[in-house]
C-alpha cells in the first residue's frame, strides 16, 4: 500500500459521520514521474451534488491519468507531475462552487 493510500484510509473514517461536512483531497507527486490523487466525501458532502469518483477522475485528466469509482472514496493517478498544481487549483475551484451552489439554495 502507498503512502498516499496510507494516510487517506487512516482519514477517511473520521469522514463517515453522517451529519459532517467532510471533502479530503490527498495528492501526491513521486520523483518518478507519477501523480496519486484521492478523495473521500461525507454524505453531507455526496448530498450537495459532488461524487468523489466522478470528481477525481476530472482532476486526474489534468494530470494525465485516471480513476475513481465510489461517490464517497475514490483513488486515481497520472503521469504528469508537472501539471499538479492545475490539478489541485480546479479541485478547489470546484468544491468552492459546489458549496456556493449549495448555499445559495
């Protein structure tokens, strides 16, 4: 199991809480040219319209990769390093406006 897999299972549980309002991003550049991505959303999160799956799998794309299954946990990878920091800045862009969209209503 890889750090990244490490450290996001010893989170996610505390995610599990139905009344939390929990998304975890955990990203991660190797020095040998891979990116490893995951997310774990709450319900509370899965109930404003975000799926951890569907959400990594786009932010994997950017990183040149793929993955993701679950609307509440999902792991992905890529292979290009360089374009991580694009990745993680349209992740925040789209949890941000996911709660703006959640708020509004």
């Amino acid at each position: 199991m890889s750090t990244t897999e490490e450290i996001s299972r010893s989170l996610y549980p505390n995610s599990k809480k139905p009344s939390s309002k929990v998304s975890m991003l955990i990203s991660l550049a190797s020095g040998d040219g891979k990116v490893s991505l995951v997310a774990a959303f709450s319900p509370e999160v899965i109930k404003m319209g975000l799926q951890a799956g569907k959400f990594i799998g786009g932010i994997a794309k950017i990183c040149g990769g793929g993955g993701g299954v679950r609307p509440n946990f999902a792991q992905a990878g890529g292979r290009k390093p360089e374009k991580l920091l694009d990745a993680l800045e349209k992740a925040r862009s789209e949890l941000v406006e996911a709660v703006n969209r959640k708020t509004a209503t």
